[in-house]
C-alpha cells in the first residue's frame, strides 16, 4: 500500500475506533446510584430542553437511578408537565406529587433539583397564536408542596439545587416569600436577559416588553444594538450597548479558590434569564457581571442594584443547598452524546475560543460544576 493511502488508512481507523472506545470506557464505568427528584414544569415541547442538559451531565457522570440502575430518562424521570405524541392533538400530562407522597419521596431520595417552575402558557402550549396578548396558565408555579419538598430534604441534609424563577411570576407571594426564606437569600424583585438585538423585527424578541416600556416612558422603542433587559413588577429598564454598556453579553465571574474547586473558568459568557438576589449569608461560588458604562452604573445605583451580584450561592453550614441565579439547565445538547467519555475535549466541533461563544456555558462551567456537586456529595453518602 502506498505511504498516502496508509496515513488515510490510519486516520480513518483512528476516527471510527475511538469512539467505539470511549463508548466502552462509559459503559464499564462504576455507576453511581443516587435517587433524585428533578422537577420541570415548563416543558411547551418534546425536547425538554429546560432539564435535559442535567440528564446529560447524570448520564455522562453514571449517575443512575437507586433501585433499577439504569440512566435517569430526560422523556420520563421528571415531574411536571409531560407532552404526549403526536404534539399536534395538544395533549399533555402531569405528573406531581401530592401531599400524602411526600414522606416516601424525601425519605427514599437522596436529592431534588428545580430546574424551572415557571410553567407552559396557553399561547406557548397553542404555537402560532399572538404572543404578545395575555395567556392562561395551563400548568406551573412553584406551590406548597413544593416548599415542603425542600424543607424537608434540606432538614434532612440531602442536596438541594434550584434554579431561576423559584420566585418570580407565576408563584404566589407568600410562596416565593417561603421559598427565600427555606434557601437563606433575598430577591431584589429584578429579573433580566440578555438580547443579540433590542430590534423588535428580530424574531425571538417579546413585543410585550416593548408596550411595558410605552407605558413606563411614554415614548416609542427605539433599540436596535444588543443590550439586556431588566424587569420588576410593571418595570422596565433597558441597557443597550454603547450608551449604558460596553459590551452587552454578562459573564458568570468566578474567584481562583472555587475555579480550582468546581473546575470552572474564571470568566464565561451567559445569554440566558436571570434574577437578581442578596445571597445574605450564604457562600457566593460564582457572580454575574455586566459591563456597564459610567452611565450604566448611575442607573443601577438609583433602582439600587450593582453590576456584579450572586449567580450560584451555597449554603454556609451544611453546603448542601444551592441555588443558581440563571437558567443554566437551558442548553438543547444531544443526549446520545453523553455515553461517551471524554466528548468534552472535542472542543473544536462544540464550541470556538472566541470568549463570548455562548455554547462555552455548558462545557466549560455547568457540566464540571453539577459533576463536581454531585460527585462530591455521593462520595459524602458512602461516608454515612
């Protein structure tokens, strides 16, 4: 065989070999069997994408399910709002838990993780409909239940995670008011996203921001560049790169010692919702920072908030309890990916080394941070 084709030979075995590989590698790894609630109630399609990257980081970690030791499934292992096929007859389930399952749920499991409560909307349920006129919820809220579930797994000293909107619109006052309280932290009532652009001719952009903003100013929307939305109640503020910002995309900001710990980088670009707390006295592992403008820090300060504030805290005695300020579950990553060892370091297909490429949020900072929690504290369950 000539030198040529036998290099390409070579390369080709490489390519198909290795996968089949890290596949072994996988499947002949220790599974770690952990019995985890995960709650998502906002699931308007089949792809779940609101908890799916968790399942993934579960599955690629071996984390499985305590009595069948198999993988936790992102279609079936999850309570909240289940689509049902074919999508297009519109017909859901939901699958909740009742007061009187409660005590057998915090005493066979050894975590909950709320990936999102904000619910599925008519308008998102029935697509095509006018999205900036008001819709019915179908199903959501962070309720009782709920806030008993963490309580009790808390009081337990089982993990705790939750994520964004545990507080905001569709929760009920007294809800959110309880939740706060059960995680140590305070929201400021502002919640905010990050826009490529402010032009309402985009496609993904919410015209209803855009009315609260007429009423608010009694002016017309005039943004076109990139900026961030914040909102509270039936207020709006608008930062807009170049007036109010120098660069409109947050980075998640994290110190040298929970860098090491976590393994996360020092600095990742987010594009995604977030709210904004006072972490009170709990640990603050990573913070959100805006790179505001003079001018843009004269408006923060005036409605009382700052550009850098807490994007995941942890609970200072136990460690146990964590809650993340984004909706870092978010990602829409291909399962089937996650039987494989190692696929992180195949960074030239999943992500550039252009620091604001948002896809660098999942492998660079959420996968190595829920792998390093949930490592940890199933190393801390053997210790029992």
């Amino acid at each position: 065989m000539k030198k040529p084709l036998l290099i390409v030979a070579i390369i080709l075995a490489v390519i198909l070999v290795l996968p089949v590989i890290n596949l072994l590698r996988w499947t002949f790894q220790a599974k770690k069997p952990m019995g985890i609630i995960i709650v998502d109630k906002t699931v308007p399609t089949l792809d779940r994408v609101k908890h799916k990257s968790l399942n993934w980081v579960l599955t690629n970690d071996r984390v499985v399910k305590k009595e069948k030791k198999t993988a936790y499934s992102y279609r079936k292992d999850y309570y909240g709002f289940m689509p049902t096929r074919p999508l297009r007859n519109h017909l859901y389930e939901k699958n909740e838990y009742r007061l009187a399952d409660l005590p057998d749920l915090w005493s066979k499991s050894d975590a909950v993780y709320f990936a999102d409560t904000y619910g599925v909307f008519f308008n998102d349920w029935y697509q095509g409909l006018n999205v900036s006129r008001k819709s019915r919820r179908l199903f959501g809220a962070l309720n009782n239940n709920d806030n008993l579930l963490i309580k009790e797994m808390k009081d337990r000293n089982k993990l705790v995670i939750c994520e964004y909107n545990c507080f905001d619109y569709p929760t009920a006052d007294y809800e959110s008011y309880r939740i706060q309280e059960r995680l140590g932290i305070k929201w400021s009532g502002w919640t905010g996203k990050y826009y490529s652009s402010l032009d309402t001719t985009g496609t993904d952009f919410p015209i209803w921001m855009t009315a609260m903003y007429r009423r608010q100013f009694k002016k017309p929307w005039t943004f076109k560049k990139p900026g961030i939305v914040l909102l509270k109640d039936k207020a709006i503020m608008v930062l807009e790169e170049g007036t109010l910002l120098k660069s409109a995309l947050p980075h998640i900001i994290t110190d040298s010692a929970n860098c090491a710990l976590y393994k996360v980088p020092s600095s990742v670009a987010f594009d995604h919702w977030f709210d904004i707390i006072d972490p009170m006295q709990n640990n603050v592992i990573s913070k959100f920072k805006l790179e505001t403008t003079a001018l843009g820090d004269s408006l923060l300060s005036e409605f009382g908030l700052t550009k850098q504030f807490p994007a995941v805290t942890q609970e200072p005695k136990q460690m146990r309890t964590y809650y993340f300020s984004g909706d870092f579950t978010s990602t829409d990553i291909p399962v089937w990916t996650s039987r494989f060892v190692g696929v992180e370091k195949l960074k030239f297909v999943l992500y550039s080394s252009k620091p604001d490429d948002t896809r660098r949020f999942f492998w660079l900072y959420y996968k190595p941070l829920i792998g390093e929690i949930f490592n940890s504290y199933y190393s801390s369950l053997g210790k029992k």
